[in-house]
C-alpha cells in the first residue's frame, strides 16, 4: 500500500461518516492558515512522518504514517462551546472530538487497508480566526500498514 492511498482513505472515511458528515462542513487536505468562519466545522488533515517500523519476511516492511489532525469550530455561544446542545443545533469540542475518535476507531482498518490507526493525546485550544473565536483541538495519528520493499 502506498502513504498516499492511506492518508486519501482517511479523508474519505472521516468525510463520509454519517455523524460528523451531519455538522462538518469541510475536511481539509493539509492545514490552512486563513479558513472563514462559515467553512467552520472543519477538520485539517497534515502528513508530519512516515518512518518503517519493521521489516516483515517476504519483502514486506510495516510503516506508520504520522498524521497531524486538526479541528476547528467557531464559538457561537460559549456556554456550549466545550460541550454542546443537540437542541440548539451547538456542537461542543468534547463532542465533536468523541465523534471523530468513534469513527476512527470504527473504521480503524481504513476498509481494510492499513493493520491500526493510533490515536494519541488530544490538546485543546481557542484561537481567533478574523475576529471569531474558534475553539481547536489536534489528534495525533500513527497509521500502521504494510509495504513492499521494492516499493
């Protein structure tokens, strides 16, 4: 499997995921600097490695590929910015972060592409974007597939 082909299958499954697909308005390839605040929420997907971690018999090695992803949302009303109210049509960062770790973790072979996807520690943040406060948080992922030596 080639890291290209993993990293467009994890863009797809984020996108077509029926919750996150239900509120998010764009899964961006590569971080941007200068998003609008109606593009909001978003989800940011960067490459940071792609480092082998073993060789396997039969010219095989397994790699994991570092993805850096990021997700933006603007603060409508802070007394549902960190957790949000279905009823009101505010999503909260603890939830937009639990429906992201869900779908992945459903769909942490990538439809059977890659062994694992590894989440790691979840940093939040609020930032302001052209005035708007946003809130932010970023995921490390180590994505786990198989390569051809040859390749």
């Amino acid at each position: 499997m080639m890291a290209g082909t993993i990293y467009d299958q994890l863009v797809d499954t984020l996108k077509n995921n029926p919750t996150l697909s239900g509120y998010v308005k764009q899964v961006f390839k590569g971080m941007r600097y200068n998003i609008e605040p109606d593009s909001m929420p978003c989800i940011m997907l960067d490459v940071s490695g792609n480092f082998v971690t073993e060789l396997d018999t039969n010219d095989f090695k397994r790699i994991y590929l570092k993805v850096e992803l990021a997700a933006f949302v603007s603060i409508q009303d802070p007394e549902y910015a960190i957790v949000g109210d279905n009823t009101k049509g505010h999503i909260g960062m603890l939830d937009f972060e639990n429906d992201i770790r869900a779908c992945l973790q459903a769909s942490y072979s990538l439809g059977n592409r890659v062994y694992d996807i590894k989440m790691d520690e979840t940093d939040f943040r609020e930032i302001e974007f052209k005035g708007i406060m946003s809130r932010a948080f970023h995921i490390p992922l180590r994505i786990l597939y198989s390569q051809l030596n040859s390749v």
